[in-house]
C-alpha cells in the first residue's frame, strides 16, 4: 500500500464519518439554537429545558435516518472488504 492510497482510505473514512453524522449534528444544532432563543425571550434558564428537546429531536431524526445511515456504512465498508485484494500487492 502506497502513501496517497493510505490517505485516499483515510479521506473516504472521514468523509463518510462527515456525511452520516451531519443530520443529526444540524438538528442539534437548530434544536439547541431554537431552545436558546426561547429561553432569551422568557427569560426561564432552566437546564433541563435544553437537553430533553435535543435528545427527543436527535431520537426522531436516528428513526427515521437510521436506514439511510446504516446502508452508507455497509455500502462503505462492502467497498473496503472487496478492494482488500487491490491494496494488498
């Protein structure tokens, strides 16, 4: 294995990591932005008030993604296992 395939794998596997961990990051994200600016408009600073809505609305979006993001991985990793052969000479 040469030097540029090592990091074309390493590229890919980050790449892919990006790809699938976005949705949830970006509802997050939105999720803890609304909830901020709620709390600033009624003034409440609660501390539950941010982490259940982020966990209820990172659970909704794991149920209805978890399909797309697991056929990524296979498809990722199926790609890896029968190029085993390639990189190995």
């Amino acid at each position: 294995m040469t030097a540029s395939e090592a990091i074309t794998l390493t590229q890919n596997a980050v790449t892919l990591t990006l790809i699938v961990s976005a949705p949830l990051l970006l509802v997050a994200m939105v999720v803890g932005l609304l909830i901020s600016l709620f709390q600033a408009i009624t003034q409440i600073q609660e501390m539950t008030l941010t982490f259940v809505p982020k966990i209820v609305a990172m659970m909704l979006t794991l149920l209805f993604l978890s399909s797309w993001m697991i056929t990524k991985l296979v498809d990722y990793t199926h790609e890896l296992i029968t190029s085993i052969p390639n990189i190995i000479h």
